[in-house]
C-alpha cells in the first residue's frame, strides 16, 4: 500500500519541470566551474553548487508533496517566521558594501539568504491577500481600501528588506511579483497607471533632489552615458559587455574565454555570480546565451501552463507568481550585463552560483509542481471557487 502511494506520488510529480530545471542548473555548474578556474580560492564553489543541486532536487519532491493552500491556512504564522527570518538580518547578516544580505552557519558550505527563500513564503502570502479581497466580488480587488491593504503588505516586505540589509535588487524583485500577481488577479489597469506615475514622479523627484554624485544615481547615470565613469561606477558593466561582445556567434571556446580565465578578479568582475551570462557569452557565444535563455524561457512557460491549469484562483496565483518573479530577475540580470539596467545584485536563476537562490529554486518549482499535481482534468477546467 505504502509503495503504490509513493509510486503514485513519482508518477504525478512534474518530471518535465524538473527536467528543465536540471538542465539549466547543470549548464550553470558547467559556466561555474569555467568561471572559477581563474583562482584557486574559488576552485571549491563548483562543488558547493553541485551540493546545492542535488539539495535541491530532494527539497523539490518535498514541496512537491505540500499542498500550497497550507500556507493560505497558516498565513498568520508564515508572516511572523517570514518577518523574523529577515530581521534576524539586523543582528546576524552578514555581506560587504554596506549591505546584509547573508547569514552564515559553519555547518552550511553556503550562505543563506533570506529575502531569497521568504520569496517562497510571499508568493502564497500575496495570492492568499488578492483571492481573499476578491472572494465575494472580483470587482472589490480594485477598492481603494483592497489596494491601500496589498500596497502595505508590499511595502512591509520591501521596507523590511531594503531598511535591514540595503537589498535594492531583491525588493525591485518582491514589487515586481506584487505587480505581476496583481496584474494575473484583475486588479483595474488604472492602479497600475497610477503606480507607474507615481513611481516615475517619486524617481523624479530623487534624481534632482539626490547628490549627482550619490551612489544609486550613479549607477543609473552610468547606463545613461557609459563614457561617465568607466574606472569605477561603470567598470563591472563596461567590461561585461566587452566580454559579450568579444564572444560573436559561437564564442571563444569553453574554458578558453580572455576575460573569464583571466586571473585577476577585476577583468570581469563577479563573473560566476552576477556576470555569469557575459562569462557564457564569451566563451560560449550566441548561441550558447540563446540554448542558455530558451532552457530559462521554457521552465517559466512551464509554470505558466501549469497556472492555466489550477485548480482554483488560488493555486494559478502561486503558479503564476513564481513564473513572474523567475522572469524578472532573468529580464534584470540580462539586462545589467548588457549594460542597458543598474547594477542591482541580481543572479540569473539556476545560473549563478548560489546554493541559497538553487534550493530556494527548485523548492518554488516544487511548489508549481504540487499545483500541477492537484490541477484539474480539461473538462472540469472552470474554476469559479474561490477559496
């Protein structure tokens, strides 16, 4: 009886969503390994990366086994671990710049980040907000009072991310969700007018009352003139688009790349983490950030597909929230290393090296494969229930 149940449970999990996903890590792990020979202080993060990997698969059956409505269920008390989780930032974060981003266990071989995993926790959060505003009438969403209710729980994650550890990159990544999920929900398009006018006046308004000089107008102004600041503020982008563009059609070779292999950290700087794409570029070429790209394109269509196919408002939500946010941060990181957006500290999803963002992946594609496992068959695909 036990092993029917566990060979049913395999034979509904989404294998072809976790094909892709392997697939793009595993091209992760290959441009990690070419990006880190340069150092002998690097030579062990291929390893850490290939741990967090086969961490990741086993947590992507786990969550493929928790149906997403138990975090509806238990909102209350994901709110508060979530809220602890990153506050616990202001005590024990760790990270440079400035910033705390990170916290370190020395029973871990990697960092834990935790605006990266509480996205996990946002996610169901904000589909619980938007089906709940909206479970009478689909009309009452787009309230005052119901938007004035998800602009806070927004500016709750935001604030506490960005006043606790200075983490532009992943609160621009929590509103785009808000937005993407907001938008998927039918909230009135006016909002979103209105949000994008009020964001290009508030950014107005900074640019002329911020020093010309102040750090995050900078890093807006060097993409604006790259002749600006190519020494300093510009240098990390100026030299990945010179190795973007020195990699042509089909690249200089894996393992042969002339800034990749380079031992100094300064000829591409961050070239395994935010730089990976211009490390494939180079070495790999069109083709390859086109191979690198489709694999990405496909897992977000996948979770796409599966949204359209939930069982309830709810569940289409979680599926639709995570395919947003693995959009945006890919649209983000691609456009920082072609120079065209600000640095913001963003990797490229299953790409970069990070055991923290890998797990924290593959435990959201598990939980866009736990939707699919409970989605409706094609002649019961109305789902007017809200719950």
């Amino acid at each position: 009886m036990i092993l029917d149940s566990i060979k049913h449970f395999f034979k509904r999990v989404d294998w072809v969503l976790l094909t892709l996903c392997l697939a793009a890590s595993g091209f992760g792990l290959i441009l990690v390994y070419s990006a880190t020979r340069f150092s002998p202080t690097y030579h062990s993060l291929p390893l850490k990366q290939g741990i967090a990997i086969i961490l990741g698969v086993i947590v992507y059956f786990l969550t493929s086994h928790i149906d997403p409505e138990l975090f509806s269920q238990h909102w209350k008390g994901v709110l508060i671990f979530s809220s602890l989780f990153i506050g616990s930032l202001a005590i024990f974060g760790t990270g440079y710049q400035g910033n705390k981003n990170w916290l370190e266990f020395s029973w871990l071989p990697f960092n834990l980040m935790p605006a990266e995993i509480v996205k996990l926790f946002f996610v169901p959060l904000l589909a619980k907000q938007l089906v709940y505003l909206q479970r009478r009438n689909p009309s009452q969403l787009s309230r005052v009072s119901s938007v004035a209710q998800l602009v806070a729980h927004l500016g709750w994650f935001c604030g506490l991310i960005f006043v606790i550890s200075g983490d532009a990159g992943s609160a621009l990544v929590y509103a785009a969700i808000f937005v993407i999920m907001c938008w998927v929900a039918g909230l009135k398009r006016r909002w979103f007018l209105l949000g994008l006018g009020g964001a290009a006046a508030g950014g107005f308004a900074l640019w002329h009352l911020l020093p010309p000089d102040n750090y995050w107008i900078m890093r807006i102004r060097v993409v604006l003139d790259h002749n600006l600041d190519p020494l300093y503020r510009g240098w990390n982008q100026s030299r990945s688009l010179l190795a973007i563009r020195s990699g042509g059609w089909t690249g200089q070779g894996y393992l042969q790349g002339v800034l990749t292999q380079n031992p100094s950290k300064h000829f591409l700087p961050e070239r395994y983490t935010d730089f990976i794409f211009s490390t494939c570029a180079e070495e790999l070429g069109l083709v390859g950030c086109m191979l690198l790209l489709g694999l990405l394109a496909a897992i977000i269509l996948r979770c796409i597909y599966v949204g359209l196919s939930a069982r309830n408002a709810y569940s289409a939500l979680v599926a639709m929230g995570f395919a947003g946010m693995l959009f945006f941060q890919v649209l983000l990181n691609t456009g920082m290393c072609l120079f065209v957006l600000p640095v913001v500290g963003i990797t490229l999803p299953f790409i970069s090296y990070g055991g923290s963002s890998i797990i924290t992946l593959f435990a959201a594609m598990g939980l866009v494969s736990s939707v699919k496992m409970r989605s409706l068959p094609s002649w019961l695909s109305d789902r007017t229930d809200i719950h």
